[in-house]
DNA sequence: AATCTAGGGTCAGAAAAATTGAGTCTATTA
DNA sequence: TAATAGACTCAATTTTTCTGACCCTAGATT
C-alpha cells in the first residue's frame, strides 16, 4: 500500500525462457539440455521466477516436476512468445547473412554423405557458405537457428533416399564369408543407436532365424565404419553412409540380400526458407 | 565449409531487447532509460549483436543513429516479438498475483490525489493491494508492467476531472494579498516542469497583463507545497492536488479567479485489465 | 531387502557478463 | 566561440550466472 519501490524491474528474461523450456519439455534435466547449460542454472531461474511472483510454478517430486494450475495458465502464452522471439531472431540472422546455411543433421550422415557432397556444391555455388552441425535428434525447428535438416525417419519434408542395410566388411574379412551363418564366427558391428539393425537384416535375409550376431557397439557411427574398413568385423552398413566405401573397394557387401529399415534419409527446411537454403535444398534432393 | 562449431548459440536476448529498444526509440540513451541501464550498456550490447551478426544495424554519427537498411528491415518483427514476450509476462504476473494493482503516476498526484485515497480504498477492498510506482512520463504500457496510468493530458482512457489552476498560499500570506497586483510583491512559486502556470492563470484573471510573477521552480511540486504551507510565498496550485490543503485550511487561495490548463487527470489500464484493475478504476472513477 | 537409476535440490567457488564512470570525440545550437 | 547532446572507449567493478560435486527421494531391478 505503500509509495512502492522506484523501479519495479520485468521478470528477467532467463529465468522466462527457462521456465518456459522446463514446463514445455516436462523437466527440468531436458531444458537444461536444449539452452545448453546445466540442471542446476534451469533450477535457479526457475527458483527466481517463483521467488518473483511469490507463486509456485512447479510441482516438484523426487520422479520430477509437474506444472501447477498456475503454470498451465500461462504456458500457452510464453510459448508462443517464445516463438515469436525465435522467429524473429532467425529472421535477423537471415537478412544478416542471406548466404549462410546452416544444417542440422546425424554426424555419421555429415560425415558420410553430406560433407562428400560439399565440394562439388561450393563449385556450382561459391556465392553460398554451408553451415553444418552434428546432433543426435532433429532439432525443434521453431527455436533452434536451423535452415534445413537432414535426419533418418520421420515424416517431414522430402525423402531422398530409403534407408537400405546390408553387411559390409573389408575384402579380406569377406573371403571368409561363404554363408549367411558364417556371421556368426566374426565380430558383427554396429551402432548403439541403430542396435535393430542385425535383427531386421537377418529377419529378411534368413527369415527361418538361428543367427545371433555378436560384436561390439560402436556409439559413434563413423567408429564402426573405420573398425569395419580396417578389417574388425562386419558392419551392419547403411547404403547411403557407406556407399563412397563401396564405390572406392575399401569395402564390399558379402551378401546379395538388402532389407529396409522403413526409414528414409529425409530433408526439410525451417520457413521462411530463404533462396540460399533453397537452392542447396533442390541441390542435395537432385543430388540424391 | 567446416563441420562447425559444436553450439551454435542463439542471439542473446539482451542484446536484441538493447537493439530493439534503441531501434525503437531512436537512440541509445533513450534506449538505456527505458531499460533502466546506462547508455555504455547499450552500446556495448548493440555492438555485441553487430559482431555476432557480421553486419551493421546503426550508423552512427555524432548527431546520433539512424537503422541501416538491415535494421530496418529486422526491426518490426522483434518489437512484435517483444510485444508479446512483455504481453505474456504481464499475464504472468496478473495471474500469480491477481489481487494485485500496479499503477503508474506523477509523484505529485501519487502524494496528493492518491495516496490519501487509499485507506478509504482498503476499507472497502481489503483483498486488493494497491502498488504505486511514480515516474515522469506515462509508461509504454506495451511494454511497462503496470495495470493502471494515471497522469494529466493526452487522450487516453476517461478524464476525472479538469485540471484547474489557481494560486494558492497559506492563511498569513493571504493576508497581504488585496489584488492580483499584489503577486509582483511575493515569492510566486512553481514547478519546473509546468512553468506555464502562471502565465495561464494569469492570463484569465488579468487579461491586460502587466504582471510578471518571480519566485524559485521546484523539481517537485510537493517541495513547491511544503513551500507555500510554510508560508514561503503563492503557489500556482492544480485543484486536484491542494484540495486537501484547501480543505484542512492550511492552504487558501486569496482569489477567486480559476483558470484551465486544458488538460485533465486522466486514467488508464492496460488491457486485459483484471478484475482488481477494474474495480480501482472504477472506485478512482467515482471517487473524483 | 538391497541396489540401481532418473530426476531434483543445494551450495560454494568460479567464470562470465553486465554495468558503471570517467574521459573523448564531433556535429549542432546558442 | 562556447555549450550541448549524443555516442564511443576502456578499465575496473559489481552482479549474475554457471558449474561441479554433493545429497535426497521414489520407483525399478536384483
């Protein structure tokens, strides 16, 4: 009731977005992964939020967090600004920097498919500057300041190729393959993210069962490549990651049978997408 | 060309609110007031932005900035952006604290109109708290997280009454006082930023002129009150402001004579208003 | 039951960022 | 010819923010 406080200061803008990441993706841990900075900074923004309001935003129990009535209020609202922000933000890259394009993709599809492919795009298109970043997951486009993404799976955008598997090993490593059964006598790799792989490839390849493959994980893709290239085993390979092997001998596909994991290399963009990324979009699609 | 950098991060929300602000505004020290920083903060954050995006958004001169073309371009979307974050952040807190009324105001009308409404208020809505913050200017209520604007002039909301000037001083310095005339002989106070006062008045009660009034300007009108109840000299009061005065008999006003400013004391909210919000207004509404 | 795991909370110290404040510079105004 | 307004620079300082190591709880697993 008093003549208050010279300046009543906004609600700081960090402790918002945390707040906001926090009740959008159910957790304190997964905000802090997406802004990149460690769970105990997203509890100390949100603390101080609630501190601010004198209102409880979270609530919280040792299997996690829960949003209040009162944050489920206002939620929708931050959101959406949120977005608006980030929009607004790429949109300010953009215009900034017309030529840059930056892409999100898998590592192994950076460095397998996508960077082979770079040079002949710089030599049609010096004017463009190609930007790339490695992650695991597809990013969520209406934040993260993304031009196109290139990711297995998934319905968005356009499929470039169907993602094939087959084994593949080293010429040496594959005289010792005269049956499908012999798999069982090497080591069988593969990637920890994509552990199906031998289970679906031999569903196809000998559907009566009876093989396990044994052999290490790798959970770098391209660390299974190069183990496989250096005569360690048999990796279970994605035609399109491994196809520049192939074509150069460094490895060879044992077997005639190729199964599909039902995914496809897929690509899609962020729109507004501006020419720059257009033209590299309809470059790797005919590239494909 | 490179697999880039692992995190590529998002512009700081500081520097594009800092941008944004002075963009908006003009400039970077009207930036730095309405953020409520110092104006080495917002060149520093501006600059920060430029660096990061590889390309200018002001030009400078010693005049001041102008956008670039770019600037110009990016502009509208961030202040939209902005809009909505500070819509959403408002909402925020009317919901965390829905009894709770933030109004903005002149000091003077805070002290002297206001503040001794308040008890009355209170008694009869006890659940609502009342935040008084005072300022110069009316707040940007796009931006400023107040509920209610309560200032003289402009052509916003209802007016609650004329603003009515005349002089007024205390019982023994009215007894000097015969004529107008009389003024040229005492201190005639006034606040510095409505030095027109007198001339106004004076320009409705002695139509012929001839009298130029002298006495020291406050920075604040209450300094020019507790001044005039002291005896100090003739105040050029607001009605609105020394009714109180008037009425307790430690200010009288030695002439008939009233004159208009032209303006009034008009109240405002911002919308949505709340409930509270709602109910003070109309309360102030009546109560005038 | 014990152990493991996922998700949070807390805290002190460290790192990074923002801010200030004094001094400069340059056009415009008086 | 001052005086003024607006912006810039830079170093020092303050404030904020972040991390990293720890603890805690509840459900799942042995």
């Amino acid at each position: 009731m008093a003549v208050a406080p010279p300046k009543p200061k906004d609600l700081s803008l960090s402790a918002l977005r945390a707040f906001e990441a926090a009740a959008r993706l159910g957790g304190f841990a997964a905000a802090a992964e997406e802004l990149g900075v460690s769970p105990g900074a997203v509890t100390a923004h949100v603390k101080a939020l609630e501190d601010r309001l004198g209102a409880v935003l979270f609530q919280r129990d040792a299997k996690g967090v829960r949003l209040t009535a009162l944050g489920q209020r206002v939620l929708p609202g931050l959101s959406e600004a949120f977005d608006h922000l980030a929009a607004a933000s790429h949109h300010m890259q953009a215009e900034a920097a017309p030529q840059l394009v930056h892409i999100a993709t898998l590592p192994a599809i950076a460095q397998f498919w996508l960077s082979p492919r770079l040079p002949e795009l710089r030599r049609i298109a010096p004017e463009i500057s190609v930007s790339i970043t490695a992650m695991e997951a597809p990013p969520n486009l209406k934040r993260a300041p993304y031009d196109l993404c290139l990711f297995f799976g998934g319905s968005q955008g356009t499929a470039l190729t169907e993602d094939v598997i087959f084994p593949v090993c080293a010429p040496s490593v594959a005289a010792r393959l005269r049956s499908v059964a012999d798999l069982a006598d090497v080591p069988c790799l593969s990637d920890t993210a994509w552990s199906e792989d031998w289970a679906l490839w031999l569903a196809a390849a000998q559907p009566e069962g009876g093989i396990a493959p044994r052999g290490p994980a790798y959970s770098l893709y391209a660390l299974a490549v190069e183990e496989a290239v250096n005569g360690a085993g048999v990796l279970i390979g994605h035609e399109a990651l491994v196809a520049r092997h192939l074509a150069a001998g460094r490895l060879v596909a044992p077997f005639a049978e190729r199964a599909t994991t039902g995914r496809s290399l897929r690509l899609w963009s962020a729109p507004p997408a501006g020419p720059a990324a257009r033209q590299v979009m309809r470059w790797l699609t005919e590239s494909a």
